[in-house]
C-alpha cells in the first residue's frame, strides 16, 4: 500500500533494533503458490528486512499473512500455513535468532489449535470485530 521497498523495510528495522526494541515484520505471498515458492518468497523478505538482526539483538516478530487471502471468501488452508511457515523457518540462516512467527488471514476460532505447532500467535483482522469470536480465540489461546 505504501510502495515500501525491501530497502526501506530494512531501514526501518534498523532504526527499531537501534532503539532496543523488537521489530514486527509484515510478510506474505501476492498469489495462491504451493507452499514450498510461498516460503521461498516470504523467507527472502525475511532476510532482507532482517540484515541488522543478529545474536544481541532482541529478534523479531514475523507476521505472515497470505496476501491473496485477504479479504477472500476462502482462506488458506492450516495445512497451507503449516507447511509454508515449517519451510519458510528451514530456510532462514542459523544466525536469524529469536525469531518469532504470527499468523493472519482469518484467523478465528480453531486457528491457533490448528497451527500452534509453527506459530507464537495471531494477528485478527475482521474475525476479531465480533467481540464472542475473539474472546473463543483469546480462551482457545490461553489453553493451548
């Protein structure tokens, strides 16, 4: 939306690592791929907005959402999301420490059970408008 370039991404976490805090990266796929091109593409975002992380540094938060998926009728499937993040995670260099992964793309109640295994959490878009929806995935969160 904002025509941001890898670069200017990358500035960005900089500045947020040089001010001791944790940057909140937003990746995603522009179109339905297998999974396997879905991390390729998000893994390379990841690096390149992530040139400054190392192992002082605090880390990161990876919000990863299917940009094909907003708004869409169907989202993408958990075993989707699984496989894509698993992937995504294999092929970030060893040096990428304390890196943590959320999940979007309509994420209501049973997400999270369903891809806790690859994630740290949820990001909630339009499912969290409906107040009994988040409070089923903050109760369904807070058990797993």
């Amino acid at each position: 939306m904002f025509a941001e370039s890898d670069q200017i991404v990358a500035a960005k976490v900089k500045c947020v690592v040089a001010q001791d805090m944790t940057p909140l990266i937003c990746v995603g796929d522009n179109e339905p791929l297998n999974s396997t091109k879905a991390a390729t593409e998000i893994s390379k975002q990841i690096r390149s907005a992530l040139p400054e992380i190392n192992s002082s540094s605090s880390g990161a938060i990876i919000a990863y959402e299917p940009i094909w998926a907003i708004g869409a009728q169907v989202p993408a499937s958990s075993a989707f999301v699984i496989d894509t993040i698993s992937k995504a995670k294999e092929m970030l260099p060893s040096t990428l420490k304390d890196i943590h992964f959320i999940y979007g793309g309509t994420a209501g109640p049973g997400t999270f059970r369903d891809i806790s295994s690859v994630v740290d959490g949820l990001f909630l878009g339009r499912r969290a408008h409906n107040p009994y929806e988040f409070l089923d995935v903050a109760n369904e969160i807070a058990t797993v």
